[in-house]
C-alpha cells in the first residue's frame, strides 16, 4: 500500500507545516488556538517558498532563524530588505501567515501505477 501523512489547517501553509508531524499514516489538525505556538518554532527554512536561497537570505539579514522571530521585525524594515510584497508574506507569518486559494492543477499529465 501507500502510505500517506495529512494535514490540516486554517490555510494551505499550516497545513503544509503540520504534515509531517505524525508520519507515516498520521492526520495532523491544527486547530486556530494552536497555530501561533506551532509559528514560533518553526525555522524560517523549513517554511515552503523560503527553503533554499530566500530563506538563508532572511536568516542572514535579519538574524531571525524562527518564525516567531519576525515579530520583532518591523515591517517597515521587511519592506525596506525584501520589498513590499515579501514584507507583507514575512510579517503575517508568525501569525500562521497569509490565506491562499487552492487552484486546481487540472488533469494529470501523468499516472503511475
């Protein structure tokens, strides 16, 4: 069989984050309450978008290596660093960051059985 691990979560990102939490065949919920706690352990790499270049680029300016972290930042002084769009994504992060729709990706292109 396949084995998979879910999340759930106020918006895709906190799901994407609590996932792995009870792998393999785990169902991990975050409920609201929990959602700043959870935030403010979390590296600011491991957060999807920031993995790689962009996140040690903000650990490296900042000195901020955890999400919780950033609430000490001014959001003035993301705008400033990062420009206006990033700002606004950094500043709401703590918080359990911004909603983002679900697209549909449409028909697979592929399927392996």
């Amino acid at each position: 069989g396949l084995d998979s691990s879910v999340g759930l979560g106020g918006n895709k990102l906190q799901a994407r984050l609590v996932s792995p939490l009870n792998k393999p065949r785990g169902v991990t919920a975050l409920p609201p309450s929990a959602v700043a706690g959870l935030m403010t352990d979390v590296p600011v790499r491991r957060v999807p978008t920031l993995q790689g270049k962009a996140g040690e680029d903000i650990v490296k300016s900042l000195g901020v290596d955890k999400v919780g972290g950033l609430r000490e930042v001014a959001e003035a002084e993301l705008r400033r660093k990062f420009g206006r769009e990033r700002a606004v994504f950094l500043a709401r992060l703590p918080s359990g960051g911004v909603w983002e729709d679900i697209k549909d990706r449409g028909k697979p292109k592929s399927l392996l059985v």
